[in-house]
C-alpha cells in the first residue's frame, strides 16, 4: 500500500462537519424562508391596513368636512367654547354626531394657521395650536391645497394605542378655509401583533423541529459512515483480513461495497506478494545450495588435479545460475506493470509464431504440434500474447507423452476470439487444479510455478480470460480475445 494512512482525527472532523453543513443545510434555509415571508407578509398587511385606515378616516373627514360651513367656522372666536355660542355649539354639535356615528376618538376643525375652532374628544380650547399638526405638514400643505390627505405615520396616545389622523379641507366658496382632522384608533394592530408573535411560535417550533430532524439524519448517516471510517482506519493500519461489513442505505453501501471490493483486492495483492516473496526465497535456495555445493567440489577438484570432474561441476554451476536467472526473470515478468503496446496482429500468424518456438522441444520429446487457426485480427501486444502462448504450447509439450500430439486451435466466437490448446497428458489432479494459478506453484522439479500466472495476466491486460477443463487424457486450455475493429463480422 502506497501513501498514508486515513488519519483518525481527520474523519472524525469530517463527520462532525457533516452534523454542521446539515443543520446548517436545514436551519439556515428555513430561517430565511419563514423569516422572510413573515417580515414581507406582516409589512405588506400592515402597509395595506394602514392605507384603508387612512382612507377611511379621510372620507370620514371629508363627510364632517362637507356639513361644515366655512363661513361660520371663522366666526368662532377664543372664548366662543366657555361661552358656548351658537355657532360654536352648531358646529360641535355636528362633530359630535360624526364622532358617535364613525366611533373615532377625536374629531377637531382647525383654520389655515392651525388654531383650534372646535375640538371634539381632544379638549382643546378655541384658538390653541394643535401640537400634533407640526407632525403632519406636508399631509396638511395638500389638504390646504383642497385634496383629502391622512397622516403617513402612526401616534400612540395616552391610553398606549396607535391612532392615525385623516384631514379634509373646509370651504368657503372655492377658497380652502380651513380643515377637519378625525382621529381613530388603529386596531387592527392588536390582532396583527398576535398573529406577528403566533407566527414567530410557529417558526421556532418549525426551527426545533427541524434541528431534530437535521440530527436524527446526521445521525443516521453518521453511523454508517462511522463504521466505514473504522473499516478505512483498519484497512490503514494494515488489516486486510476484517472484511467491510455491508451498509443497507443505498449510497453508502456503494461506498461500503466499493470499499470492501478494495479491502479484497488489497488482501489478494498481500497475499500475492507474500506468496512470491515465499516462492522467491524457496526457489533461489535450491540454485544457491546446488551452487555451493558444486563450487565446494569444484574447488576440492582443483586441488587434487582433476581437470575432467572439474570441468563437469563447472557445467552443473552454469545450469544453476541459468535456472537461477529463469527465476529472477519470471519473477520480473510477473510482477511489473506491462504497457500494453497494442498493434492489429493476425491471429494465425502469432500462433503459428508461438509454435514454431516451441518446435525444437517438441522434436526433442516426440511430441508433435498440429495448429488450426482460423483467419482474424486481434489488437494486441504481440510479443507480450507470444509469451502468454508459448507457455501454454511449452506446459503442453512437457505434459504430453512421447508420440502425442498437441493440438492448437483458434476460432472466432461472435466479437471473440478463442484459441485453445490441448494435450493428451495425464491431465491436472483434483486437488491441484486450485492453485495452478497461484504463483511459484509447480509440480515440476524444475518448473518456477510463474509461467501460467504470468500468462493469465497478460491475457487478462488484453481483456481476455483464460480457463481449462482437464480429465486424464484431455486437458485443454483456452484463452479468449475481443476481436480488432476490422476483424469483427
């Protein structure tokens, strides 16, 4: 294994961000959702009962404003209140009759300079200057214009109330004399206000519920992951046996399966690599031994003078070192990554190839080898596939008794193309045929137990695959290749 290990408190603080980024993913969108469309709706119904309100009180206004006569109001002098003249009572009267009527707090007429004419439900004496019109200037510079106005703000008053004030111009002739202001009370804000707080409730409860959510499903993807991160710790610190157990939400038990699938190929690979250091270590002793031995005799020859056993251990030295460099050989092959060199290669050609190296041993066994290739092309890695091939021809010369034959054949199946090589040996024993493609296992007293692992990696690289049937007297081996682009039908 290259690289690091998973450090611990590296996933422990991505799961504790994970509990984080999910309230954070639930909460903050809900806070802006409710927060928003609370703030938005309680402005948009405040904003619009506030305009009815004032429309309201200014028709009101104007309708108190049309029963008074202009003329009549300005002949209201202070003191006119204390001694209570006809002209002011009339007047009074008729306000009265507005307030009781519309239900309002305050109804008052005022002139052009501000002073009071007559004030009904506020108190104020003849001739007094109202405070609260300082606050609506610019809504009395239009009523003073002859239009109908209300007051843009909202005034709490004694009792702790919002009012709201509506004007509407007094007439004398077509010249603006003075006004009528109606005070009234705001109530719906009463109401507004509890539902502003029920809804606040509403979206701390929403809030908390959606915290619980949020942990109850950190929690939940927590724990799968927790245990994933044990598995990845473990396999970090080198366990490769303790298998991944499976994880039954779907995404996680992808990452759980692709895990596990990870842990068994890192497991295969160790296992591999222990068995070819094991096999490596195995069989460079027996090369070494025999090479030790024969110098031993050799160096006891020279001494004595004889040249002719001499030359005869140097001869059995030569042989170990040659199988001593098979060894290191194979070995090499075995384990380095081969780039695959791939070339349009015709299929009779390269096992017609991968026979005739072989031909030599077979003449020298009294083996005969009958090819039958069926025309094809392969994308292929030549050299590397006649490797692969020369093994399974060499393994088949070697099992095959004297006068057999050898038989290679090669087809094309659909997009594939399967080449298989047969013998008449005594074929592969029950509780052998497991391990053939392990490597360094040989049943060959001279064999490195690399030559079918090897080949079977090669053809796997090439995404092909290679399997066997054996039986006394029939063993076959047959390897399949996808088929080049121009060689498919």
């Amino acid at each position: 294994m290259s690289g690091s290990p998973p450090s611990s408190s590296g996933l422990r603080g991505a799961l504790g961000s994970l509990w984080a980024r999910l309230l954070i993913a639930f909460l903050v969108p809900t806070l802006a959702l409710f927060g928003l469309t609370g703030l938005a709706s309680y402005t948009l119904a405040r904003s619009i009962l506030e305009e009815e309100l004032g429309q309201g009180l200014s028709a009101i206004a104007a309708a108190a404003a049309s029963q008074v006569s202009g003329e009549r109001m300005l002949m209201i002098e202070p003191g006119d209140d204390v001694n209570g003249t006809r002209t002011w009572r009339n007047l009074t009267r008729s306000l009265v009759d507005v307030q009781k009527a519309s239900g309002v707090r305050r109804v008052f007429a005022v002139d052009v300079q501000g002073r009071v004419r007559v004030d009904v439900g506020g108190g104020l004496p003849v001739g007094a200057e109202v405070p609260e019109l300082a606050r609506d200037r610019l809504e009395l510079t239009r009523v003073f214009a002859g239009e109908r106005a209300a007051s843009q703000v909202l005034f709490k008053g004694s009792d702790g109330r919002l009012y709201k004030t509506g004007y509407a111009p007094v007439f004398q002739g077509e010249k603006v004399v003075g006004a009528v202001a109606v005070e009234g009370s705001a109530a719906f804000f009463g109401p507004l206000a509890r539902l502003s707080r029920t809804f606040t409730v509403a979206t701390a409860v929403a809030l908390a519920v959606l915290a619980a959510v949020a942990v109850m499903t950190a929690r939940g993807l927590a724990r799968p992951l927790r245990r994933l991160m044990n598995s990845a710790l473990r396999i970090g610190r080198g366990d490769l046996t303790t298998p991944v157990p499976p994880e039954p939400m779907r995404e996680i038990g992808v990452l759980a399966r692709e895990l596990e699938e990870m842990r068994g190929a890192l497991e295969s690979r160790d296992r591999q690599l222990k068995l070819m250091l094991a096999g490596v270590a195995h069989e460079v002793r027996n090369p070494l031994g025999g090479i030790e031995l024969f110098s031993g005799l050799l160096a006891e020859d020279l001494r004595a003078g004889s040249s002719q056993d001499a030359a005869a251990h140097v001869g059995r030295i030569q042989r170990e070192v040659a199988y001593l460099q098979r060894i290191v050989e194979d070995f090499l092959a075995f384990a380095r990554e081969q780039p695959l060199a791939r070339a349009p290669v015709e299929a009779p050609a390269l096992l017609s190839n991968a026979c005739e190296l072989l031909s030599a041993e077979a003449e020298a066994k009294n083996v005969k080898v009958e090819l039958e290739a069926a025309s094809a092309q392969l994308e292929a890695d030549g050299s590397l596939l006649t490797a692969a091939l020369v093994n399974l021809v060499k393994n088949a010369v070697q099992a095959s008794p004297s006068g057999a034959r050898v038989q290679v054949t090669g087809r094309a199946e659909g997009s594939r193309y399967a080449i298989e090589v047969r013998d008449a040996g005594p074929g592969i024993p029950e509780a052998e045929r497991e391990r053939i493609f392990e490597p360094f296992f040989t049943t060959r007293e001279k064999g490195t137990g690399l030559g079918l692992p090897l080949a079977r990696k090669i053809i796997r690289a090439h995404g092909g695959e290679l399997a066997f049937t054996s039986a006394p007297g029939a063993t076959a081996f047959t390897l399949t290749l996808p088929l080049g682009a121009s060689g498919r039908t």
